[in-house]
C-alpha cells in the first residue's frame, strides 16, 4: 500500500511538472508598459503585449485612459502615431478602437532602435492633449 501511494504521488508530481511547463508562457508572459500622467489628474497607460518588442512583429497593443477617479475614459477619440525620433520615417499610425476596457489595436515597428509612441486624444469638452511615450528599444526579430 505504501508503494502504491509513492506511485501515485509521484504520478501526481509529474503531471504537475508537466502542467506547470505548458503554462509556463501564459504565466510569465511578459508585457511592455507605459504610463505618463494626462488631463490634469489623469493618466494614459499602453501596454505592449509583447517584451521585448520585435521588428516586424504584429504586437497587439491596448491603450487605458483614466479620470482622477480611476475610472476608465470610453469617450475620446485617439489618433496613434509611431515614429523614431532619430531618423525620418513613412506614416505609421495603426488604428485603435475602444474594446473591453480599454482602446485597442496592433503595432508593427518596422525597424530596430528607439521609437516614440505619440497619442493625440479628443474627448468631448476638453482640449486636445498629446502624450507621447519614449520606448526605449525595440529589438531586431
């Protein structure tokens, strides 16, 4: 009987490692956040769903803007731009839409190096404001 139970929990460890193994990339899947503060008391959040970013890599992106109460902000109109500081670039400016929770859409860096996130947002019944986010590296796929 006590060699039946060894078994057993042996089995059971193994399956375990087994589980653990084939979710480890759901577990740990790594991100890439940005924060910068807006509207007075505000804040814009993107998060990349990838870290690090790649080059050429459709990278699903989702942008959160929220009021000094927290409270996510579904009624503004953004309009997204990607660029690198440093080197003059064709139009990139992937679109985004608002969807659970948050305005949603997919990057594509076409190049390795710093680039620049810029968001131009327009809610109704205040000035447009313009947040641009600094990220630091995208790395060559």
């Amino acid at each position: 009987r006590e060699t039946m139970n060894r078994s057993a929990r042996f089995v059971l460890m193994i399956l375990a490692i087994i589980c653990f193994i084939s979710c480890s990339d759901v577990l740990f899947a790594a991100e890439t956040r940005l924060e910068k503060p807006a509207f007075k008391s505000g804040k814009v959040t993107v998060t990349f769903a990838d870290a690090p970013l790649e080059t050429m890599t459709e990278t699903p992106f989702a942008i959160k803007i929220t009021g000094a109460t927290g409270i996510a902000i579904s009624d503004a109109k953004l309009h997204v731009s990607l660029d690198m500081p440093d080197m003059p670039m064709p139009p990139n400016h992937p679109a985004s839409t608002w969807q659970d929770g948050a305005y949603r859409g997919t990057a594509i860096f076409t190049m390795a190096g710093a680039w620049q996130m810029t968001v131009n947002i327009q809610r109704p019944g205040y000035d447009q404001e313009q947040i641009i986010f600094d990220i630091d590296q995208v790395m060559m796929k």
